[in-house]
C-alpha cells in the first residue's frame, strides 16, 4: 500500500491518470544524466549585482518568457533584476508578481523577460500524484564562497557566486501535507538542497517540475514551522520537517499572477517501467512507515490533519 500523508488541490490540466514511468529503464545515474539535461535547460540564475539564487522558465509567448522563483531570493538584493539563461546570455528580469500581492501566503515570485532566442520551458506535472519514497530531483545552483572569504571566516553576499554548472540532487519525497505549512510550503523530500537553489525546479522522474525548491533541511536561524493559519504542527511532524528540504507545490505558482496560465503538460515519452531493486523497495517500505506512524503520533495529539 502506498501511502501519502496529503493532497494540494487541483492544478494545471495534466491527467492524474497517467502511467508514473520514468524517462527510460535505466539505472539511477543514466536517469540523474537525463534529468540534469532537462533542468538544465530550464533553470535560471537570478541576479542584480551579486547572485541571488535560482530559478526556472515556465511558459513562453512569441518572445516572452515567465520565470517562476522564490520571493526570499528577490529579498536578497534590489531590482533591477537579471535573469542569466543555460547559453549565458543575461535578460533583465521584470516582476510581475510577488507573494506580498497575496499577503506572504506563498513564497513566490514570477519575473518575465524578453528574448529572441527559443529557450524551453518546463514540463509541468502533478503534486498531487507524489508518494511517500518517490524519487525526486532537485535543481538549481547552490552559492560557493570565494577563496577570499574563507579565509576572512566572514561571508557577505558578495563573497557568494554561482558555479557555472547546474547542481541536481537526487532524493525521495519524505512527506506531502494535506494542509500548507507558512508561506505555502507542502512537500518535503531527501534531496540535500543548499542554499542558492532556492527558487530552482523540483521534478520527478518523468522530468516533470512538481514544485519549487525553497528551504534546505536543518536550517540554523530558522524558528519552528506552523500552518499557515497559525497552528502548530505536532511534534513528531516538526522534527520530520526539520530534517527533510521543503518545496511548494507546482500548481501553487497560478495562483500568484493571472499572467501564469494553467497548461497542459507535454506528452511524456512512452518508456518501460523500471524495476527497484531489493534495498530501494527496503528504503520505500521504511519511509512509508515513519510516515505512518507520523500521521498515528499527530492523530494521538489532535494536531494535524493528515491522512493517507
């Protein structure tokens, strides 16, 4: 039985009823090869003067592009923004939308910019079909300090640059919540997200974006999570949430501009379903079950609605 501690509500037009099969039956590094080309060719930096962080192009009309990213990586500099593409070339990024337009209920932001070039945009999947120990990839380009500040021991924004290659973590989703924690983040997965991904795509298998990376695990300065209507989250759930990176939910992005049309996904390629092996069915068994007894624990507390 497979089990998934949420659903996020309806997004985008894709068919929930699709076969969930990977790009090809191939062994995880071929499938991480495959998917680091797709992401690649989506995934954006976001700059002014310094680095910001990531982000990804979603949709594309005659020469316009839309690019979803985080509202805290637009927070860490001043427009106005660039936005650099996977050929290195550099557009200025225009806000569109920002999540204080929906009183900070998401932390998102959308940015457009122009271009004469045909750049991809991102296939769109469903967050709603996510299970507890699917495979999830995460994307973007994490922050490197410069030589001069590690050995200064002082880090300012601009001692932090971008490597020129894209980064893809590997990991499996560790919990999806029925109920939106602050700033609308809902999916929580193993991938060891750093910091300048934030805003980068989060795709499954199929090379599909699902949501959008936002908040790594453990993180140091930050205080307990709670839902967006305030309430608190059991204990057992906050300490699974510690530990695991946070995204919010692809079909969320919709919601922070009218210019975000919902869309179809494209075609998925007709591939043959893997078979896990012995030890991933093993881990897959062990996340549903922590799992499980996360949702009896909160259950027991009255704290948090989740279900299977």
């Amino acid at each position: 039985m497979i089990f998934c501690l949420i659903c996020t509500g309806v997004f985008l037009s894709g068919d929930g009823d699709r076969l969930k099969t990977p790009i090809a039956s191939v062994s995880p590094q071929s499938l991480a090869t495959k998917i680091t080309q797709i992401a690649s060719n989506i995934t954006v930096r976001i700059l002014n003067q310094d680095f910001l962080g990531s982000g990804f192009i979603v949709q594309h009309n005659n020469q316009e592009y839309l690019v979803v990213t985080n509202q805290h990586v637009l927070r860490a500099g001043e427009p106005p923004y660039t936005i650099e593409t996977v050929d290195g070339s550099t557009y200025r990024g225009e806000v569109i939308a920002e999540a204080n337009t929906f009183k900070n209920q998401y932390d998102l932001a959308v940015l457009r910019f122009k271009a004469d070039t045909n750049y991809q945009t991102a296939k769109i999947g469903n967050s709603l079909n996510l299970e507890v120990g699917e495979s999830v990839f995460a994307a973007g380009f994490p922050y490197q300090e410069s030589s001069s500040a590690k050995t200064a021991g002082v880090l300012a924004q601009s001692d932090l640059f971008a490597p020129q290659k894209l980064t893809l973590k590997p990991g499996r989703v560790a919990i999806v919540l029925n109920q939106a924690l602050d700033e609308g983040y809902q999916i929580g997965y193993t991938n060891d997200v750093k910091k300048g991904m934030s805003g980068g795509p989060l795709l499954n298998s199929q090379g599909e974006v699902i949501g959008v990376n936002g908040k790594h695990a453990y993180p140091l300065w930050e205080s307990p999570e709670i839902y967006q209507d305030g309430s608190e989250l059991c204990p057992a759930l906050q300490e699974l949430i510690n530990r695991s990176s946070l995204a919010i939910p692809i079909e969320k992005t919709v919601k922070v501009t009218t210019q975000l049309k919902p869309v179809k996904p494209l075609e998925v390629e007709a591939s043959v379903k893997s078979n896990p092996s012995e030890q991933e069915r093993q881990l897959v068994a062990k996340m549903q079950a922590q799992a499980k007894a996360t949702q009896l624990e909160c259950h027991e507390q009255n704290t948090a609605p989740l279900r299977f």
